[in-house]
C-alpha cells in the first residue's frame, strides 16, 4: 500500500476491522469507515480515519462511501456470532446479500478493486479436512437459523465472483478461520473464554471439548487481507485464510486457565442446553492455506500461546471489555 492508496472498509469499526483500519493507518494510507457503529467516540486505533455513519444495506449510504477516488475497498460489514446467527437470520441474510450487492455494484461505478470478507463457514458441514478452496459445501437443512450466516456468505461471494466474470470488478475473497485476538467480543471461542477467566467464572466447554478449530491471531488475519488486495494475482480467486495448527477446544481452554493464572475450573455445558437444537457444532474445521501460500505469499505466524497471551494482556487493560455481558452458555 502506497500513501496515495484510499481505502474504504465496511463494517471498519468491527473486531477484524479495527484492526485492519489500523493497520492501513499505520501504511499511511487514506481511510473511509462505513458503519452503522459509527457515531460513537472513534475508536483510539482508528481514529485517523473518515467515518461515514451508515447500513450497507443502503445504496446511499454506500455510495457516500465509494465513489470515484477509491482505490480499495475492504467489504467485512456482517452480522456475525452464533447467537447472532440464530437471532437474527433476516438481518444475517439481507446485509450479506443485499448489503454486498450494494458494495459491489458501487465498487463498479468507482472502479475500485474490492476484497469481500467472507467465512470457513461457507463449507458447512463437510467431512473431509483440510478445506481448499474448491471443496464442495455441505449444508445443513434451511429450517435451521443456524445456516443462514455460511449460506448467504456464499451467495455473496456468488455475486463476487459474477461482479467479476461479467462486469469484470478486480475482486478477492478473503475466508477466515477462527480469527481471535484484541477487542473480539466475548461471544466466541476464545474472547468467551478469556472473558470467563479474568472475572473468575468457570471456562465452558461444550461436548466434551473434543471438537478441533484452528485459531488464527488476528493481526496475521488482516495481513492476508491486505495482501488479498495488493496482490494480482489475487483477483478473481477465493483464498482460505487461517491457521493450520490444529487444536481441541479443551487444549484452548486448558491454555487460557494457564495463562490466566488457572484459578478456574473448566466446566461442560451440553450443545443443546447452552444453544438450543438450532445449532450445529462442527467437529474439524480446517483450511488448507497453500493457495495463499502460493499466490499471497501469506501464511499464519503467530503461534497460539502467544497470540493468547497478547490477548490476554490487552483485556487485562480494558476494563469496559471486561464488564460486557458474557453471551454464551452459562
């Protein structure tokens, strides 16, 4: 990224993009936030940037975002969590279909390359691991709210890839796995259990923790997705961005206590009882990363216990993180 570059990042004052505006501030570049969040006090890391108080799902609004001068845009602007998920599956839906059609159709206009966020989600719930980026999706059925989120991500990177075929928009696709770090809301793996830890309440693990994920420090999330759009030979492809060590939900949960001085006990909570029988687990999640080993020259650094520990050393510090409700199962 030069210091002329502008970027614009939806969704900019999210857990993956804060980080990633920061980082763009850093490279000296110019940029715009678009974020129904927005309007509250900036956020310290961000607050060099542009910021345009708005829904994605609002062809205005975006259009007072992107327009021509942009050189990049970053599309992570999603409703995510599992208990979002299951929540709010018209709002998941509609601001990843509609809120990305409206992106990319403003991308065009300003003729600005775009990187879509989108999810090891979009795999569902295939059984053979490690993913690469062509395996076959398998879903579960469509009465389940729990699905919405993994199927209208891949609906929009559809769109994506249709931008791209047929208006012939420089487009990447960028899909996490397991991003944690600094500032992640304490809804998921690693920010709920690091929450639990530091206000001394029992780790909870669901099913017996055998389930496996590859967690992946966040700051080597948003090197990939800048490299996602630097890159050429980027466009036009869909990248698996995560890391490849893989871990039983029970070792992270037995490295947190660690780390956190290990005062609490871990505790089981069954799947049902914590999330209701609209939920799913998934027993692997892994990517195969070689593609963006390859064409990004990308790959995960940070190693987990090191990632946890400045994890753990940033909520230690941030008191109105650690006084947020903790929304998973108790």
């Amino acid at each position: 990224m030069s210091a002329s570059t502008h970027a614009v990042v939806t969704g900019g004052d999210g857990f993956i993009g804060r980080h990633l505006v920061a980082r763009l501030l850093e490279q000296g570049c110019g940029v715009t936030v678009l974020d129904r969040a927005t309007g509250a006090p900036s956020p310290p890391e961000s607050a060099g940037a542009a910021r345009i108080h708005g829904d994605v799902r609002d062809p205005d609004h975006v259009a007072r975002a992107i327009r021509r001068g942009v050189d990049v845009v970053y599309h992570l602007a999603a409703v995510v969590g599992v208990d979002q998920y299951l929540a709010r599956p018209l709002d998941v839906i509609d601001i990843n279909f509609t809120g990305t059609r409206n992106v990319l159709e403003a991308s065009a206009r300003a003729e600005a390359r775009v990187v879509m966020a989108s999810t090891s989600e979009v795999f569902g719930k295939n059984p053979s691991v490690p993913w690469s980026e062509d395996d076959d999706r398998v879903l579960g059925a469509t009465s389940r709210a729990r699905w919405s989120y993994g199927t209208s991500k891949a609906l929009a990177e559809h769109l994506a890839f249709g931008f791209a075929s047929q208006r012939r928009l420089p487009v990447s696709i960028v899909r996490y796995f397991n991003a944690y770090g600094p500032g992640q809301r304490p809804a998921y793996l690693v920010s709920r259990l690091v929450h639990r830890a530091l206000n001394g309440l029992p780790l909870t693990v669901y099913d017996g923790g055998r389930q496996t994920r590859c967690m992946t420090f966040v700051a080597d999330t948003v090197e990939a997705t800048l490299a996602a759009g630097t890159a050429p030979a980027a466009l036009g492809e869909a990248f698996n961005i995560g890391s490849h060590r893989e871990n039983t939900v029970s070792e992270v949960a037995a490295l947190i206590s660690e780390l956190t001085g290990g005062t609490v006990p871990v505790r089981g909570v069954d799947t049902g009882a914590g999330l209701g029988t609209e939920y799913e687990d998934l027993g692997r999640r892994i990517p195969d990363t070689a593609k963006a080993r390859k064409l990004l020259g990308w790959e995960y650094r940070t190693p987990l216990r090191e990632g946890l520990e400045k994890t753990i050393t940033w909520a230690r510090s941030a008191p109105e993180w650690l006084d947020r409700p903790d929304t998973g199962a108790q």
